[in-house]
C-alpha cells in the first residue's frame, strides 16, 4: 500500500509490532546489546533512560521527538541512542561522559514521513532506517546527515525481515553493491522470502532462520535459506518457508488459550525461545525454537506468561536480553567492547562464561508496568527439564 496524502496514525499502526500503539503507554522496550543501559519508548513521546539498574532513570525529551516508534543504541558508544519516528530521528548523545546526553535531529526529506524501524550498522557509523510512505530502506551517515544509500522497497512490511537480519544488516548492503547491475535482488527476496504475505512481525535466528507473523493468519511461519549458501546468495532459488507452528489451537498445562491474532514475535540470544504477543490478549506465549537438519524449522508451545483477566491488561511489546552488566562485572573490563568492530570476537554466544548468565523476557503491560520473566535454558532439551511451577 502506498499513501499520496499525510499519513495517518491508523496507517502507521497498521504497519506496527506494538500491540495498539498510538495509545500504549509502552511502545518499545530497548536494551544496549554490549552494555548496562536500557531504554523505554513511551506514548507520550517520552524516552525513559535507565544507566543501570540502581540508578534512577532519566526522562529524554525533544520537541520534534514525536509518535517515536523504535531506536536502538550505538554498537561502539556505551551511551549513544538513537530514536525514530515522525519526520526523522533524533540522536542522543555525549561528547563527554560527565555532561547529560544532547539531542541532534536528523529530518527526512518528506517531513510527513515515518520511521518504521532502525538499526546501526556493525561499526557504528553509519544508520540504516525504513520508511514507510517512501517504502524504502535508506543508509545513513548521521554526523554528516546524508543518506548514501537508498533500496526501494516493493512493499512497506518488507524492513521486517531487511532490517533484523541478526549477524549484521552491513551483509545486505554489501550484497547490494557488488551486485549493482542487477537491480532486481531485492525484489527478488521479497518475492521468495514472504512470497504474496503482508508481514505483521518477524526476527531472524543466529542459524539464519527467519521467523514471521502475517497479517490476519493465525500461523507462525519460518523461512530458511540452503545450508551450503549464504543467507543472500541465489534468492530465487535456495529459499524455502512452511508453517512452523499453527495457533489456532493452542493448548498449556491443559489449558487452551485464544492465540488467533498475533501481533509481534521475538527470539533470544540462544535461538531456544521465541515469544509471542498477541492482539490485546492478556497472555504472552512462550514457545521452544527447533531447527532440524536442512530446513526444518519447528516451533513448539512451551509456556504461558499471563495477567489476570478481569484487570482488562494485555502486552504491548517484549524482548529478550542477557544481562551483559553482570558478564562485565564477572570477567572484567577485557570482555566488555568499547569498540563494537570486536564486540563479535569479545561477547559471543558460544562463550562458556556467557553461556551461564541468565536470560529474561522483558515484557511491557498496557498498565505502564514492565515485567521481567527469567527464561532458563541455553538449549531445548534443558529448557524440557526445567520445572516453572
């Protein structure tokens, strides 16, 4: 879909992961993926900004800072934010580590235009963001406020697979430049990765598995690319999807659960859990990722995260996180990353030392509450051991 005229906020909720997002008190929980802080994306445009869980958080406000929608922290800045939403993004930060962080405003070409979603490149340079009148994803240098790079997208949803690409989204834009006189790639991916589908949410696997919702289907679906090739290496060719997981009846401990709309889906660091939110149900459903051989891809119920009904509460957003600051503290400052060109040598997942550090769902309530679920288990036969009760 395509709009000549100004957006509208039920067009931009249209195409969101946050369940009812012009009136969640809580659209985007977002943690620094090498450091202590963490942030909440609120609305009324604010942006909550905690350095660690024992200091007091510290509201950030700009007045073009408005309908803010999603952000993420600077890979090789341990304070560095940057967040998007109507007309452009703005970038917070510190030029020096005793002064309180400034905004800078980087506007889009079409102040009407909107913000869909962001994310750093791995050096830290440089920003790709989508748009989603324009239906393009751009790659920017902030500093400089230009855009170097501009990739048409065929269809709006289509950043939710571009821009999760978990490795690093750097892959995509390289594949793009050595394959300059075949324009058509992109277009191609769209084609065999979603195929017809509008796409409601999605997240990608540290095996290259990509995970989606579709709009208005009660099916989580997994896409896979071959084993022997790269993840965008013969698009037409190597890419395979199924269903991986039919919510139409979803049943826990013996207990069924309304699973039919859902909204947004999330993967931890281990590609063991995956959760689910759904469309104002008061539940979160907590499922174990199975990858078999070639492109088998299951995902199975595992786990209910739930309010009580009559509160009239259900979850706007998750995610996962571990908790770095505790990995930092243990092992010392040789395994914390000032420069995130390394932080993939320094904080890896096969780390036996960060193989023991907890994992948590952070989930944010339409109360304004925000719940931290400990997920246990590094692979699924111990998460199957594991008694919750």
């Amino acid at each position: 879909m395509f709009w000549k005229h100004k957006l509208t906020v039920q067009n931009v909720t249209e195409f969101n992961e946050t369940c009812n997002w012009y009136k969640a008190t809580i659209r985007r929980i977002i943690f620094n993926p090498c450091g202590y802080e963490r942030v909440l994306l609120t609305g009324d445009d604010r942006v909550v900004y905690f350095y660690d869980k024992l200091m007091p958080a510290t509201t950030l406000r700009f007045y073009r800072q408005i309908n803010i929608n999603c952000g993420a922290f600077r890979p090789w800045s341990g304070h560095d934010l940057i967040v998007g939403g109507s007309g452009g993004m703005c970038l917070w930060h510190k030029s020096n580590v005793e002064l309180p962080l400034s905004a800078s405003w980087i506007g889009l070409k079409d102040r009407e235009d909107f913000v869909t979603d962001l994310q750093w490149l791995h050096g830290g340079h440089h920003l790709a963001c989508a748009l989603l009148n324009a239906r393009c994803i751009q790659l920017w240098q902030p500093e400089k406020r230009q855009v170097m790079l501009e990739i048409q997208m065929q269809c709006a949803d289509s950043y939710l697979w571009a821009l999760r690409f978990k490795p690093d989204i750097q892959e995509l834009f390289y594949h793009l430049k050595i394959d300059e006189e075949d324009f058509d790639s992109f277009s191609d991916w769209e084609t065999n990765i979603k195929g017809s589908k509008v796409l409601q949410s999605a997240c990608w696997s540290n095996q290259g598995h990509l995970l989606y919702l579709t709009r208005n289907c009660c099916k989580v679906f997994s896409c896979t690319p071959h084993a022997e090739h790269g993840i965008f290496l013969h698009p037409s060719d190597e890419w395979y999807s199924e269903t991986a997981l039919d919510l139409s009846f979803i049943e826990v401990d013996g207990q069924r659960y309304n699973c039919r709309q859902p909204q947004a889906i999330a993967i931890d660091l281990y590609d063991v859990h995956v959760a689910i939110v759904f469309n104002r149900q008061p539940h979160v459903l907590i499922c174990l990722h199975q990858a078999g051989f070639g492109c088998y891809v299951r995902v199975r119920p595992f786990r209910v995260i739930s309010c009580t009904p009559d509160f009239n509460l259900y979850p706007t957003c998750c995610t996962f996180t571990v908790d770095y600051a505790k990995y930092v503290s243990d092992y010392g400052d040789s395994h914390y990353c000032d420069d995130y060109a390394a932080c993939g040598d320094e904080i890896d997942i096969n780390d036996d030392h960060l193989r023991q550090l907890s994992i948590s769902l952070f989930i944010g309530w339409s109360s304004g509450y925000v719940q931290e679920v400990p997920v246990k288990g590094r692979t699924v036969k111990e998460a199957l051991s594991i008694n919750y009760r």
